[in-house]
C-alpha cells in the first residue's frame, strides 16, 4: 500500500530526526514536500500510526492516508511521480 503522510509538529525542538527514521524504517519512501512524505509498505494505517505515534507528542497532528491507485495531480519533479508510478506496479 501507498500511504500519504503528513505531520505538524508543534513542540519547540521536537525530535523530527526520530520521526525520520522511523517513517524511512516503513518501506521505500519519498520526502520532496517539508512535512510530507509517501511511503510504499506492506503495513496497515493503523499499524503505520503505531509506529510513528510513538515519535511524536499528544499536541502534535499526523495524517496517514491510503492513496494506492487514486487520482492524484500537483506540481512534483518528474521523478517524484515516476517513484509513484513504480511503486504502484510493485
């Protein structure tokens, strides 16, 4: 599955290099948007949340969203969308 996931995190000096790892730690990925990252895992959303719930405070906001196969359009280098094309077909 191909998940969007995108945070704010709103405590002074928060700890993005733990949330980094572990969302790298999901499956192949691709980071080109600041707080915005594409993961292709073998994991649920909820097992996904898990994993990155515990890098992050009550106060902060976290949204994963399943967008295997779904329309989608933007403003991305040419090889942000290539990375979706081939992730999907994987």
């Amino acid at each position: 599955m191909i998940f969007l996931i995108t945070y704010d995190l709103n405590k002074p000096a928060q700890e993005y290099p733990k949330l980094y790892e572990a969302i790298m730690n999901l499956g192949a990925w691709w980071h080109h948007l600041d707080s915005t990252w594409v993961v292709n895992t073998t994991l649920k959303a909820q097992d996904v949340f898990n994993q990155l719930k515990q890098c992050i405070d009550q106060n902060d906001r976290l949204l994963i969203i399943n967008i295997t196969n779904q329309e989608r359009q933007g403003w991305l280098p040419p090889e942000a969308w290539q990375w979706l094309i081939d992730a999907e077909t994987e």
